[in-house]
C-alpha cells in the first residue's frame, strides 16, 4: 500500500512538471523564433548594405571612415564627433519615436524595403538588436529554468538540456555588444547601426586582412551566433524527444 502511494505521488509529482514544462517549451520556441528572425534580418541589412542599395545621403556620420577604424569604435564616440561638425539632419537618428513609427506604418515599411535609406536602415537595426538581445537572453533563462525542473522532477535527458543551455549561455555571452560596454577592446555578435553604415564597404580588392576583419566581423561573428542558436533549440529537441520515450506523456 505503501509503495502504491508512493508511486502516486510521484506520478502527480512528474506531470506538474511536465505541465511547466510544456509551458516553458512553448515560450522557448517563440523566443528561438523570434531571434533567428532578427539575426537572419540583420544579416540581410548587412548585404543591402554590402551591395550598396542602402542610400547613405541622410546618414548622421561625420564622414566615411574605414572599417577597422570603425568597427571598435561606440555610438557615443561617433555621435560625439558628429556634435563636433556642423549641425546635420538627425533623419538617421535610430531612436527617434516618430521616424519608428512613420517606418513600421504599412506604407512607409513597403517603401523602406523598396529604397531602403540610411535613416530607415539605422532605425530598423536598433529595432532587430532590441528585438534579438531580449530574445536570446529570454531563451537563455528559459532553458536554464527547463534545466532545473527536468532535474528536480527527474524527467530524464538531463544531458541534452544541460548542452542546449550551456550553448545558449555562449551565444549570450557572444550576442552582448561588447564594443558598446567595453570599447576599443573585443566586439559581439551584435553590431551598431554606425558600425555599419558609417563605415567604408571593404570590396576585398586591397588588403587582405581588412577583407578577413571586415567579414569577420560582420558574417562570421553572425554565422557562430547561428549556429549556437541552431544548436541550443537542436538539443532542447532531443531532449523533449528523450523524456517522450521515458515517460511517454509529454506532446
């Protein structure tokens, strides 16, 4: 009787679990979504950029520089050097409540797609770095709390959701603008809208190591957060697929 009791109670004990957990693991794929949307958009920013069908004339830079220069370089450096110049349009100002709603309006997000301006492109890469940074950290949170149920409530592939929030933890610590927080030193994942667009397109037709640090920065620090993030939702997978066929009650 004893033992029947116990194994009720640690049945009711597992499905409360799974029932937060179901919960944490719906939260955990809109914030997966919700960040490779933004890192993918972004990358599409850096290209139109690239290619040039970002029109710079509205850009708030004080001039071209080159991207070595740029890329250690924090907004508040720049903005300090614009205030130094002559008075110029702040249509480029990538927080201004206005310009973001006027952009984000049905009309006026068909045309900035259309003809992207500078102005337009800062605002949206402010956006898309909000957006991302709250959803990798949110992520990261979410499968750490995942972690601590399936251990208190023993729900098995402990070793699959341990590796996810470890992978997450590194696309955090990666994804955090260091060149904001600590700069002339290491850079994230995460670039500014000055880094970008105030900065000289390198065409990778000169020196050899301005087109590895420009790519570098701009696609490689991306293709690394991609595949962290990839990786981290791969592996809270197999684990939702492991405690399936443990218990076979979670769907």
């Amino acid at each position: 009787m004893m033992i029947e009791d116990q194994k009720t109670t640690t049945t009711l004990d597992n499905a409360d679990c799974l029932e937060a957990v179901i919960a944490f693991r719906s939260f955990k794929n809109l914030m997966f979504l919700l960040a490779l949307v933004c890192l993918i958009a972004l990358q599409a920013i850096f290209w139109a950029n690239y290619l040039g069908y970002i029109e710079k004339a509205d850009c708030p830079c004080p001039q071209a520089k080159p991207a070595a220069a740029m890329l250690l370089e924090t907004p508040v450096i720049a903005l300090a050097a614009v205030g130094d110049k002559a008075p110029v349009s702040c249509g480029g100002c990538p927080m201004g409540g206005g310009q973001l709603a006027g952009i984000f309006a049905v009309g006026s997000f068909v045309d900035a797609v259309k003809n992207p301006t500078c102005g337009d492109a800062m605002v949206i890469v402010a956006v898309l770095n909000y957006i991302l940074f709250l959803a990798v950290i949110l992520f990261s949170l979410d499968l750490l709390i995942t972690l601590k149920i399936s251990i208190a409530g023993r729900l098995g592939g402990i070793n699959h959701i341990s590796r996810a929030f470890l992978l997450a933890l590194l696309l955090a610590v990666l994804i955090v603008p260091w060149q904001v927080c600590l700069p002339n030193t290491v850079v994230g994942a995460i670039y500014t809208p000055e880094e970008l667009l105030c900065s000289d397109v390198v065409q990778c037709d000169g020196p050899l190591f301005d087109c590895i640090f420009y790519f570098g920065r701009f696609v490689a620090l991306w293709a690394i957060a991609l595949i962290l993030l990839i990786a981290a939702q791969v592996r809270s997978v197999r684990w939702s697929r492991a405690v399936i066929r443990r218990l076979g009650i979670l769907k």
